[in-house]
C-alpha cells in the first residue's frame, strides 16, 4: 500500500495511507483539493491540489469523489442588499407567535 505525506497544520509532516485520503473534484470548473484526518492530532485536514497532484494522488489508490457548485450561485440576484436593520427585524419577527403567518403575508408575490 502506498504512502502519503502531507502537511498538517498543527502537526507538520505526517505520512498516511491512500485510505486515509480523500480526493474531491468539482464537476463545474476543475478545482481539485485532498482531505484527510491528522493522524497524531485528528484535526481536519483539507488542501487546495493541481491536476498533477490530484493524478497521482487517485493513480496511487486515492478514492476520488466529484462534487457540483449549487445552482442557486446561477440565480439572478435582484434587489438591495439585506442590511443588519434587515436581519434585526427579521430577528424580531422570529420571537412573535405567528411570525410564520406574518412572514407568508409580508413575502406573498
């Protein structure tokens, strides 16, 4: 089985196996990046990757996994900005005991 040497941020260099690994892809642009869970501290570990990398990371027996940007990031945005006024009223709208009601009636098109 291969070894893998990577960087966490705590603890420097650490050597893992392809197991321990993760390769994700995003389907929308390319961007690639391997994930893995530190051996000595168990912090998290998630680092941008070029294609070569991301090769040989998967040739080597790295699960690879391919995810797609949401489609609301497609959507026209229209409107003002929400403002912190905005989410203080909001806020306020949230304590009352028919808020759901008077939140249907205020965003009725």
């Amino acid at each position: 089985m291969a070894r893998i040497r990577a960087s966490c941020g705590t603890c420097g260099d650490v050597e893992l196996t392809t197991a321990e690994v993760s390769v994700q892809i995003c389907a929308d642009d390319g961007q690639g990046s391997y994930s893995f869970r530190c051996p000595t501290c168990s912090v998290a570990v998630s680092k941008p990757a070029e294609a070569r990398i991301i090769e040989l990371l998967v040739s080597s027996g790295v699960r690879m996994s391919t995810w797609s940007m949401p489609a609301e990031l497609a959507e026209p945005r229209t409107g003002d900005p929400i403002t912190h006024d905005d989410l203080l009223d909001f806020h306020a709208l949230l304590e009352t005991e028919d808020w759901l009601d008077r939140l249907n009636r205020i965003t009725r098109l």
